[in-house]
C-alpha cells in the first residue's frame, strides 16, 4: 500500500485535503478520509490564518495516523485512523510562537514581485501570519517522530546550529523526550535505525552557499520498546 493524499472537491465548493492509501498494483484506492478541521480538534493558542483540516498526516504502522496543527504548537494522534476523536492531542514543549521580521517580509516581497505570474503582494498580511514552528519532518520505523523546530524559510542569514525535536509515540500517544542540537540550517533529512542523515547549508563565506548530508550516530537515543 502506498500512503498519500489529494484534494477532493465537495458541495461547498472547497477542496478539503483527503488523506489515503493506493494499492500499487492495481491503482485502487482502498481507504480515504478527509479529516476534521483543526480549529475542531484543537485550540490554539497562536490565532490561525486560516482554517484547514488536518492533513499530510503520518502513517505509525498500525493503521494510526499523526499529524502536526496549530502551526506546530500540537501534535494530534489517532490510534485508530477511522475514529472519529483522536486519541491523544500533545503540546510541543518547544513552542515558541513567532512572526515574521521586517526582514522575513522584504525576502518574502521579494520573492513574489519577481514570480513570474505576479502575485498580489500584501506586506501586512505577510506580517499576520504566524510562522510555522516545524519544519522537516520525518516518522521512523522504530515509532520515533523527528521534527526541525526554528523553521524560518525567508531569513537570509545561515544559522550555524539547527535543533531537531524527538517524541516518541507510545501507546498512549506522542511524547516529548529530547532536542538533538546538530550543525548548520537543516534543509531535510532522514532517519533510519542509529542513523540520522541531514541535508544542511552553511555559509562557506562564497557567494553560494555549501550543500552538503551529514551523517549522525544516534545509538544513544534509547529504543522505544
């Protein structure tokens, strides 16, 4: 089965985020759910710019589903991907909510003046929106959930240290036990077994930025069986 999601158009005129799983070999999609809206299963504690369901969910091996919401202020876990409440709503210890700086908007101004299709840019609603606390993140097989926290897309300045959140999910659902600090700004990365591997820039003092995946051992972080 291959995990994924799509956008589904419904009476209202919306196209919620349906969220499924695809027999490869036959193309046939054998289950689907359009989850609730956030704002119904969670309160935030950062206002929402807007109202979306939960989506881009996490498939845990046992036909459960973790999401992030709230910005990444909340993790949001059903056991049972058919239930209708999850099983477990968890807080980010980490959270910190945050806005763009002036800098962030004139990136980010930037950026859309000169998009080919010329998009309607407005500088206060760019200052409205939260930023998201998460950036890349990843559910391994050993049921650990790895997260990039500091997310900050639009800042022209490297960080030289990048910080990664772990939960892992119990039966009772996620729960918060470290922050790995590692080198550079983090741009993806992937888990597996003892092994975290980083796609990170660095500023190598050029006009374009270093490229490059460091590899890290992370034997001492303890199994979750």
């Amino acid at each position: 089965m291959l995990p994924g999601w799509y956008r589904r158009p419904d009476s209202n005129g919306d196209q919620p985020v349906v969220q499924a799983e695809v027999d490869v070999a036959t193309g046939r999609v054998e289950w689907e759910r359009a989850f609730p809206h956030e704002g119904d299963v969670v309160k935030c504690s950062t206002p929402l710019w807007r109202t979306t369901r939960l989506a881009s969910g996490y498939g845990d091996g046992r036909d459960g589903f973790l999401f992030v919401t709230c910005h990444g202020e909340f993790l949001v876990w059903y056991a049972d991907r058919d239930a209708d409440e999850p099983t477990a709503i968890v807080q980010s210890p980490t959270y910190v909510e945050r806005y763009p700086t002036e800098e962030d908007v004139a990136s980010q101004v930037r950026m859309l003046q000169s998009a080919r299709w010329r998009p309607a840019v407005n500088e206060e609603e760019i200052r409205s929106r939260p930023k998201l606390w998460y950036g890349s993140r990843v559910l391994d097989d050993r049921r650990r959930f790895w997260a990039v926290s500091h997310r900050n897309v639009w800042s022209a300045v490297i960080p030289s240290l990048s910080y990664i959140d772990m939960f892992r999910l119990t039966d009772d659902g996620p729960e918060y036990a470290l922050t790995l600090q590692v080198a550079d700004k983090v741009m993806g990365m992937d888990v597996l077994g003892d092994t975290l591997a980083v796609l990170v820039v660095r500023d190598a003092g050029g006009v374009v930025e270093e490229r490059r995946v460091d590899w890290y051992d992370i034997s001492s972080v303890t199994d979750p069986r």
